[in-house]
C-alpha cells in the first residue's frame, strides 16, 4: 500500500473526490499531500477529521510520494507528472494529457486491469463520458464483440469542474429571478438550456469530447474495429452524465441476454423496471460507485435481432472520475 | 378563410399558442369561441386587443363553426371532434387520437401538403418530437432516400403542458433553496434531472413516444420502409425539444450537400458554427418559427459515406405543435 499519498488539483471537485474516497476506502496511508495552485494555496481541508493544509504544486513536491492522483488538467499533467514519476511515484493521471500516449495504459479496473500492470510511472484515467459507457457495453461485447454504437449523452455541469456546478445553480437562480443568464464558466447559458460540447471541433466535424469518447473506447477495449459515432450534449444537471446507447452485434444479442449480462457485472446495476416505470435517472446515480443501465430493448430498427438500445447513468465525478483512479491506485497496489 | 373558428383547450400552452398565432398571422377570422373544461370557464384570454371568455365545451359548442383546433388532449378529442366535424367545422387535432387513422391526413405543411387536401373533415397535427426530426430529415431523405435512423431526444417540459412548465420553475426553486423535490406533474423530479418519457411501455420496450415518432414519420414520409430507433428523454428545458439524429441514406451523402439541402427548406435555419461554435439550443430556438439544424457531420462508424450526424432544436409549442396546426389551416383554407 503507498504510505504517502498525493493529490494534484486537491481543491477541484474531483480533488475532493479523491479525498473523501481516500478516507472512506482500502487506500489507508499513512500520509496524504495535498497540492494546488498558488492561489489555492493554505486552504484547509479535511482528510478524514483532520484538517490538512494545500501546498502550492512545484517540481519538489513529490519528494517521498509514492501514489500521485492528478486532476488538475492536461498542462499541469504534462508538466508535473514526470517530477512526480521521476520523484518514484506512480501517477494515476485524470487530464487527457497521456491517454492515447502508446506508453500509457489506459484503464477502466472492471475491463482491462491487466493493462495496469504494465505502467511505466503514468496510467490514465479515461475520460467519463468513456468510462460510464465502456461500463454499460463492455459486459456485453467481452460476450457477443460490438461492431457499431451510436451515443447521444446528456452530460452534467460537473464535467467541466465544481465551477461550472456553481455556475449552474446561481444562473439557475438568476433565470427564475428573471434576469439574465451571463455564462462565465460554461461558454453557454447552462440554466434550463443544453448546447453541444463545447471543447474543440476539428476538420471532421467532431468535437474533442466525441473524439475522446471513440478512441478511449478503442484502446480500452483493445479493438479498433468497433465503429462509433457520439454527439455530446451538456445539459443542466449537476453531477451524472447520462447516455442513450445504440449498438449493434456481431450476432443477435437478446434484451433478457444483455439484461442478465449486466446484471452479473461488477460496477453495474441494472435499474429497468417498465411498469411502475423505473429507469436511470442523474439523481439515483449521483453518489453512489454503479453505473445504473435500464431501458434495455430489441432495437426495432435491426430487424436481423443484431441491435440492442440502452440507457446508462453514472455519477461524472465518482466513477467517471475519481473513484476509476482510486480503483487504478487499489489494483496497482495490490 | 375561416369566418369562425373555436379553440378547444384554449387555456393550455398550446391552446393559448393557438391563439397568439392567429392574432398575428394571416388566420383573421370574424369570430372566435375558446373552449374549454368546465373548470377553466370563465377565464377571461385576450385575442389580440380583445378579452373573451372562455366557454365549456360540450357537444353544443361548434354549431356555426368552420375551423376547429383541439389541442386538449386525446380523449376529448376522441369525444368532440366527431362532433365539430357532425356541425360542419375542419378539425385540426393536435392530439395522438386519429394520427394513425387511414381516413384522417397526418401533415406537415412542408413535407406532405397534398395529404391534407385529402381530408374527411378531420386533419392530425404529428408529435412535436416528430415534427422536429422530420424537419431535419425530409429535406435529405426527398433526395436520397434514408434507411435507417437513429434518434435520441431531449425534450422540454412543455411538452407535458403548462402545468409541467410551472412545475419545472417552482421544483427547481425548491431544490435551490434546498427543500426536497415534489413531483406532481410530471412522474420523477425534473428540476436537474432527466428522465426517460413516462408514457407507457409496451412489451418491445418501447414507450409512446418512441413509437409515435417512428409510425407518424413512416406515415407522413409515405415511406415504411425507413428503419428507426428512437430513445425519448425529457429535460430540465421550458419549450424547445432538442434531438441528437444519426442517418444512414440509400446512396453517400457529404455534410456539404446536406447543409445546402438544408439551407434551401422552408421552416429550418441552419445553425452550424464551429469556431467560435455555434449550434442549435434550445434557447435559441424558443419561440421563434423554424427549426435550427447543425452539427452537420459525416458520421464516422459508416466509412461508406453513407451517414450524417446532426442535431436539432424546435419550438415544442410552436412548430412542434400550434405553428404546424396554424400552417395546416392556412393550407386548407388557401
């Protein structure tokens, strides 16, 4: 087990993320750093029920560090987690900086825990749109091998950091008090509204997220040859991202087939009740580790029985996050 | 033109959508009768400069009418128009009652105009979620016939009514002030949630939704052929449905092509900046007439050049609903 901990980006949603699941899970150290910006610097927070102090981040603070849990975007991963690595810890990166990099296993712990073996100083955490969708597919592709999806999401606040939460819920506020919605954290009003992701749209058409979403799934999986096309939305809900999923198989999957498929998977839980409807909703998975999976069905439009449509939910900051890295940090300290 | 015409659920969204339209559009009419139940009677609903009372309507209430719009619900539509038409009046139903009659026209003014020529008195406004996609769609599939789609929507509240819209104000307000959520309206908390659509499901696990926006688009494209999936979800937005739509044509089709398609349609505005971004949002596409289309892309996991990606955002009261059903007795009335 590391004895000396640090957080990269402590401050952050998932920072605190990392820390409350530290307190809470099979991670016990023996001392745990926290580290952000300089102007994050002296803030207090409470690891367990005591209050640490957050350093400013340098080079020299990995000295004696054997684990480093960084979320605090791809230039501070690029610029810090080779001190870290360097310094002898074993870095568990949440920024996008390192995932496609040949040298770095990318790692969902319920699908491709042997790829964290290998590391050599980095592994990344996949991005959370990825993770919750790899969770709902990957029981049923490890099965019956997924040759197309089609993914429409419906992405939480959280995803772009506990500023742009804020931000959802004074604007919200502002919106019902009748005046203007003025978005400064998010490039779009959030309140009673959605808008395309908004990272980065290249030639093709498709925004960095998307992109993301198809070639994380790709290195995960081990097998380029899945077709996948996304559209990422963000829309006003706080910490759950939520995905309609389209998928077609190899060779006809039936519902009652993926529906026993998932219900036997680690991290999962199925929530498909027709009548009383009950479905994934953000609410039921904000806080909780499971993906929850539901309307689970014969997709009508594959009449060969080859397609499957399903709804997933996850909670962005826990298992699209931060509790993927300390699943990582467990495994590799086992 | 019509000398007389009754509005029947005329305190509701659409209703009063209804009339707002024909105050300001060329629908002048001499005379005007607001139906609705015995409860709302009374209510006083201006008409242009006018306050006129709403009446209760009972199988009475259409001697002398010419055009009857019901927007009240399926049942009463079920119980009344057969009345209206009894009395000499046009239906135009924006309910699902008569939408898969073969004797009753389903139309889109800008699709399938000829249909509504064809009418026995009764005349179905489509779906909202429906009318949205096959705006996007049609202008496409009239040139290259689409095969399959795939569609997965992010609807407003006023899909469910006025009521619905309320609610959405008065829950967030609750959870912001950090009280608990009661849904009444609608089936589960909507206020920075999401849910799938709680109309019934049936034994293929579709829901209503679902199946509507598959039969209607098949009826009013002529086409049965087209294969579709459909996953309907409604979000914390006031009136603009949006929905995440992958096509698959007969023959390839380029994003340039489909954004000129589009570009030349009545009733749509493309929507489709990528730097700085600009895509259709719900917000922008409140309250106005067309139908906003972006995010037009080559879909990527149909390597043939066979698919689009795109995104679209329409008013769900407007042309989702009473704009479709105004433009509908414009045409019949010509």
């Amino acid at each position: 087990m590391p004895e000396h901990i640090a957080v990269v980006g402590a401050t952050g949603a998932v920072g605190r993320e990392f820390i409350d699941l530290i307190s809470h899970r099979n991670l016990a150290s023996k001392k745990i750093t926290l580290l952000a910006s300089a102007r994050s610097a002296g803030q207090k927070i409470k690891v367990g029920s005591t209050d640490c102090t957050v350093s400013e981040l340098t080079a020299g603070s990995f000295a004696g560090v054997d684990l480093a849990l960084f979320s605090a975007g791809g230039n501070i991963s690029q610029k810090y987690a080779p001190a870290a690595v360097k310094a002898g810890a074993a870095v568990i990166d949440n920024s996008s900086a390192f995932r496609m990099d040949d040298n770095v296993p990318l790692v969902i712990p319920e699908i491709n825990p042997q790829a964290a073996k290998k590391h050599r100083g980095i592994i990344a955490n996949p991005n959370c749109s990825t993770i919750i969708m790899a969770m709902a597919v990957w029981p049923l592709h490890r099965v019956n091998p997924v040759t197309r999806m089609v993914v429409s999401t419906y992405q939480a606040a959280s995803g772009a950091g506990a500023a742009a939460m804020h931000e959802l819920e004074t604007q919200s506020q502002d919106v019902l008090d009748g005046k203007d919605a003025k978005p400064q954290v998010l490039p779009f009003q959030v309140a009673f509204n959605l808008f395309n992701h908004n990272s980065a749209i290249d030639d093709s058409g498709y925004n960095t997220e998307e992109i993301k979403m198809i070639k994380e799934t790709h290195k995960i999986f081990g097998d380029n040859s899945i077709r996948i096309t996304a559209t990422c939305v963000r829309v006003p809900v706080f910490r759950a991202h939520s995905e309609s999923i389209n998928l077609t198989f190899e060779r006809p999957m039936t519902p009652d087939e993926a529906r026993e498929l998932l219900q036997n998977s680690r991290g999962v839980t199925v929530v498909d009740q027709r009548d009383p409807q009950h479905f994934p909703m953000p609410i039921e998975a904000s806080g909780i580790d499971d993906c929850l999976v539901g309307r689970i069905r014969q997709d009508v439009s594959q009449p060969d029985g080859r397609g499957i449509d399903l709804f997933v939910c996850g909670d962005q900051i826990r298992k699209g996050a931060a509790l993927n890295a300390i699943q990582i940090a467990e495994l590799i300290s086992a």
